[in-house]
C-alpha cells in the first residue's frame, strides 16, 4: 500500500513538473515577442532623428497596407522605411540565426561551452571578408559586394574543410571534430594575421567586418538573408528529436533508431548555413549563440524542441536591443556590445564547467 501510495505521488510530482515546465516555455514564448513588439518600434524610432511613435507605426502601416494614416515629412519616411526598419529586422534576423546555430552546436557537440564559431566558421568568414578587402574590385550584385560575397563562401569552405578532415582522424568523432575545427580556425586566423598586416589604409574596414555591425543593412541584403536562415532554422526544427537523440550520447541515439552519421552531418550543415548568413550581412558578432540558447536550456530543460524556438525569439531580441544601445552610443560597433554583456557569463560558464557542470 505504502509502495502505491509512493508511486502515486511520483507520478503527481512528475505531471506538476511538466505542466509547470509547459507553462514556464509559454511564458517565455509570450513574453519574448511582446519583449521584440516593443524593441522592434523602439529602434525604428530611436536614432540621431528621434521620431514619435505615432508618426513611425503610421509610417510602417502607409507602406505595408496602403493606408494614408501619416502625415510625416518624405524625408522621414525614407529613415523609417528605407534605414531602420530594414535594420531592425535584419537585426532580428542576424539575432534569431546565431541563437539557433549556437543551440544546434552545444547540442550538437554536447558542450555548454559550444558557439555558432566553434568549427571556423568566423575564422573563414573573417579571413574571406579581408581577402575581398585587399582585392580592388568592388563590384555590386543584389546589394552585395566582394566582402559579403568571400565571407560567405570562406565560411562554408572552412565548415566543409573541418568535416572532411575530422572522418579521417582515428579519434572519437566528437573529439575530432573540436580539434579539427580548433586546428583549422588556428590557421585561417593566421591568414588573416597576415591579411590585415598587408592591407595598409584598409585595415579599418576588415576590424568593422570583425566586431560586427547594422550600419550597412538594407532590404538587398536582408531579403537575400531571410529565406537561408528562415528556411536552415525550420529544417533544424524538424529535426529536433533527432538533437535530443544525440544529447543522450551515439549509442543511445543509435538504439532510437537514429542515423547518427547522417543526422549529425545534416545538423552540422544547417547550423553552418545558417551561420554563414547571418555574419554574411553583419559581421562577427560574438557571444549570442552562447549567451541564449545556454540560459533558454537552463530555463526550458534540454529538449531541443523549445530550446530552439524560445532561443530564436530571445536571439532576436538581444540584438535588437544590443544595436540600439550601440546606434545611441554613437553607432559604436554591435560586437562591443554583446561582448560586455556576453564575457562575464561566459567566465561565469567556464568557472561552473571547472566543477564539472554537466549540460
């Protein structure tokens, strides 16, 4: 009687424990987009020319349903719409994109510790944005340039360098990976030591492209962006069960009935995709795909189900409201901000994984 009596009640706990579980991801759904409503119509109005919010939610309907609710001035309605509304979202989209890679990877890589970067990406981003920059040609297509257009292929090269390199090491595949992508991301930095040595009058340009910026967002780029991280963020999603497949190690993911070569391999593809996207219209901007999802786990639990989505909507948030301190310290670059926030809890990170945090 006493042993029912006890199962009962673990059972109880257990329900409660869900249910409570369930409520704290709706709250955080809920809140997060109330939370990116308000910084969305605060960095439209928000900047060197502060505009009422009246005049920009009136200046926002006029273009996207035609009615004639504004009274504004053209010049100020070609800030709003053709500055810092494309901003914002590709703040949001920039933000969205590095939360959910960096949740894929310390998923993916099982290591809190993990970041959209970790594999050389921002290495090959980096190193093909200064290449562009030492090469006099500054030809336009789709609202890109050589800059965007070599980060973005040096950050799928150097992806694609560390995975083929990794199958042929004799080490645990985990394990291989990491060093792989630490050994790989060494020497692309080393060539953009080197790049930014001999770039003379140009090296301003390569540290923007490194501490990352919105300065330069316009609907090109954004639109170009959108569909990759939009599209690479769902296929994620879908595969969610699969995330938490390999969270629980590759024997018991094999035992679920999961490819874990393949699956492994898709997760690490889309997250590098969407990566490449996001810092391909901003730059390196570090410390989101480590600060978010880590704190969303720690809030939700580790199914991968609501760490993805809650990170997404968090990730943007952090970045539009990190852009809009930087655009109200003086445009300062975006980077600088979302390292002051993100440093202190990643040492914080690194001083509970010394005691053996798990994640």
């Amino acid at each position: 009687m006493t042993s029912h009596a006890t199962t009962v009640g673990d059972t109880r706990a257990r329900l409660q424990a869900a249910s409570h579980a369930r409520d704290r991801r709706v709250q955080l759904v809920v809140v997060g987009l109330v939370v990116l409503a308000v910084g969305a119509v605060l960095g439209i109005g928000l900047g060197t020319v502060a505009i009422p919010i009246g005049d920009t939610l009136a200046i926002v309907a006029d273009r996207l349903l035609g009615t004639h609710l504004s009274s504004a001035d053209p010049a100020v309605a070609a800030i709003v719409w053709d500055l810092r509304v494309p901003r914002v979202l590709t703040a949001m989209v920039v933000g969205a994109g590095l939360a959910v890679a960096g949740a894929t990877f310390q998923g993916l890589l099982r290591n809190p510790l993990a970041d959209p970067y970790v594999l050389g990406t921002a290495s090959g981003a980096a190193l093909g944005a200064a290449i562009a920059v030492l090469i006099p040609v500054r030809t336009l297509f789709f609202g890109f340039g050589l800059v965007q257009a070599f980060a973005f292929v040096g950050a799928l090269l150097a992806i694609t360098t560390v995975y083929k390199l990794s199958r042929v090491s004799g080490l645990a595949p985990l394990t291989s990976l990491l060093l792989t992508g630490y050994a790989v991301a060494s020497l692309l930095s080393a060539g953009l030591a080197m790049a930014m040595y001999v770039s003379g009058a140009a090296l301003r340009q390569i540290f923007n492209y490194l501490l990352g910026s919105f300065e330069m967002a316009s609907w090109e780029r954004l639109l170009w962006a959108l569909p990759i991280v939009v599209v690479g963020s769902l296929l994620i999603l879908s595969r969610a069960k699969s995330l938490n497949g390999l969270l629980l190690g590759e024997e018991a993911a094999s035992n679920l009935g999961i490819n874990v070569g393949r699956e492994r391999a898709m997760l690490l593809g889309l997250a590098s995709l969407v990566t490449a996207a996001a810092v391909t219209i901003s730059g390196l901007i570090g410390f989101v795909g480590l600060v978010v999802p880590h704190v969303v786990r720690l809030l939700t639990g580790p199914n991968a189900r609501a760490v993805i989505p809650i990170s997404l909507i968090w990730g943007a948030n952090l970045m539009v409201y990190a852009d809009l301190v930087a655009r109200l310290a003086g445009d300062i670059p975006v980077g600088v901000v979302t390292a002051i926030i993100g440093a202190p809890f990643f040492l914080a990170l690194l001083r509970r994984a010394r005691t053996g945090y798990e994640l």
